[in-house]
DNA sequence: ACTATTTCCTGGATGC
DNA sequence: TGCATCCAGGAAATAG
C-alpha cells in the first residue's frame, strides 16, 4: 500500500531516471477508468510536455510539466502544468523499455523521448489520475515531515475521533497510512482507540517524534512492500521486515511478548500491544 | 461542524 | 478440485 515512504521512494527514482524527458505520445486503455480529469484532457496536457520534475505531495505524485506557453495562460503559469498521480492501493507508476511485455490492468502508457515509457498500472483501480493546467496542485493535510510540534499538537486539538482515525485523516496530516499510523502508535506507547483529544503534552510530543521517526526510517528502507508496492524501478522495499506491529496479529510484541492484538477501527484493521500501549 | 459508515474494486486466501 | 465467500484499505460519498 503506497503511503508517503513508498511514493516519495517512487518520485525520487522518477526524478532521478525522467526529469527532463519530453512525453511524446500517451495511451489511454478503454475501460472505466480511473480518472479524476477526462482522458482526453490528460492526454491533451502530457502529450508535447517536458517532465521538469516528479515530487511527492502527501500520498500524491506530481510531475511538474512545461508546456509550449499559451496566450490565454497567466504568466506565472505560462506553459506550466502537472500530473497528478494519486496511487490508490495497488497503483504503480512503471519505468519500462516498450519491448517488455505490457501487464494486465495497463491504464496508461506514456512514451518519452528518451525512448523509455511510463506506464500506469492498476489491478484494483482505487488510484486516480489528473492533470491541471497550472502549477498549483495541493493538499489540505500538512506535510507529517515538515511541521513542528505546536502545529502537530493542534491538528488533534478538541477532536473527538480515535487517535488512529486522526491519523489517517488527511485533511490533517497528509501522507500517513494504516501501515504507519498503527507503527507511529506502538513507538509512542499510545493505544488507538485514545480519543485524540485526550492525549496529553508528553503523549503528543513522544508521537510527534515517532510519526518523524517511522517515517524517515521508512523512506531509508525503500518503503514496505506488503501487497503489490514496487519502486518506478520494479524493485520491493524493505521496511516490511522492521513492523513492529503491522500484519503481526497473535505475535509476540517485540518488547514484551504479549501476543499483539487486531481490532476494526474506522474500518480499518489496527495492530497493537495491550501491554505496552496505553 | 464533526464523526461514523458505506462504497468502490479485484487478486489471493480460505472454507466446504 | 472447484466454486463461493471473505478480506485487504484510501478516500469520496452518504448517513447520522
């Protein structure tokens, strides 16, 4: 599952391998698709447009286009577009030579000047695809990376929702998934079913520091390939082998031993130690 | 204004 | 062996 380690891990090696290509020509497969802009549009802005460079915005990846300006544009937008890319659950953004095979549940094939393509793949088709005509592509949740304690401490200021739940939430922290937030809760001791308004300062300050923390260590690691997540590259992470509580119902807890436990919360399965979260 | 629940989607695992 | 059912979950839509 693509959360903010497994797409920053994909726009990086995107920036690194793309930044630069022109998009030549695009493909767009037949079925329902998932778009959030037509097809015709998204074809219309990537054809002609040179990739300036891939970054990751929350879960999102943007490519950051240049277009031939058009008179109509405003300035500051001049012949600037984007590419949105949010992955969904088993979406992949796909480095590929236009001789290997092409995989079931192609939605999109981008081919570059390079010679190389780009290729959208989605088995599940959770992930939505946009583009915009300028270069103003954000989100409403904060960057868990870029925000300091006091801003962190607020976002669950008066909320009445699990501590999980909040962190999920996207419209406060943008990027964290079922993955890190049960992982960000074991390292600071909280239990998720906390009411997120019921956390103290020091609670506050021991999460901030583990979001950061599993975050980083994540991104070192590549992410965590848990279902279908590979890098632009088609290589696996390896941050699956260092949960401490995700995907690890009836273990023992890894400081304790008590077996980990598995409830439904929003929906959502959520791993925790009875013992050492409180 | 919040919060909780439902819905979308398909491959893989499970059960009889 | 084969077929049906369940499960995974991000985020938008819907309900309360």
């Amino acid at each position: 599952m693509p959360e903010l380690p497994e797409v920053e891990t994909i726009a990086r090696g995107l920036q690194r391998s793309v930044a630069g290509d022109v998009i030549e020509s695009v493909w767009i497969g037949k079925k329902p698709e998932p778009l959030k802009s037509p097809a015709q549009q998204i074809a219309r802005t990537l054809e002609g447009s040179r990739i300036s460079s891939v970054r990751r915005v929350g879960k999102h990846l943007v490519f950051d286009l240049q277009r031939t300006p058009g008179k109509k544009e405003r300035k500051q937008d001049a012949g600037r577009a984007q590419w949105i890319v949010h992955l969904g659950m088993t979406g992949q953004v796909l480095i590929a030579t236009p001789a290997s095979a092409i995989p079931p549940h192609t939605h999109l094939i981008a081919t570059l000047g390079s010679g190389r393509e780009l290729r959208f793949v989605d088995p599940r088709r959770f992930g939505r695809l946009q583009v915009r005509s300028d270069a103003g592509f954000q989100t409403s949740g904060r960057e868990p990376l870029e925000v300091d304690l006091e801003l962190f401490s607020s976002l669950f200021r008066g909320r009445n929702t699990p501590i999980k739940s909040a962190l999920l939430n996207q419209k406060l922290l943008a990027g964290i998934g079922n993955i890190y937030a049960d992982e960000s809760l074991f390292r600071a001791a909280i239990r998720p079913r906390r009411r997120a308004a019921s956390l103290t300062r020091a609670e506050l300050a021991r999460l901030y520091r583990a979001v950061r923390q599993v975050l980083a260590e994540a991104i070192t690691a590549g992410g965590s390939s848990v279902s279908d997540y590979v890098n632009a590259d088609g290589e696996a992470g390896m941050f699956q082998f260092a949960h401490r509580v995700y995907g690890r119902e009836a273990e023992p807890c890894v400081t304790c031993g008590t077996p980990i436990k598995r409830v439904v919360i929003a929906g959502r399965s959520s791993h925790w130690c009875a013992k050492c979260q409180k």
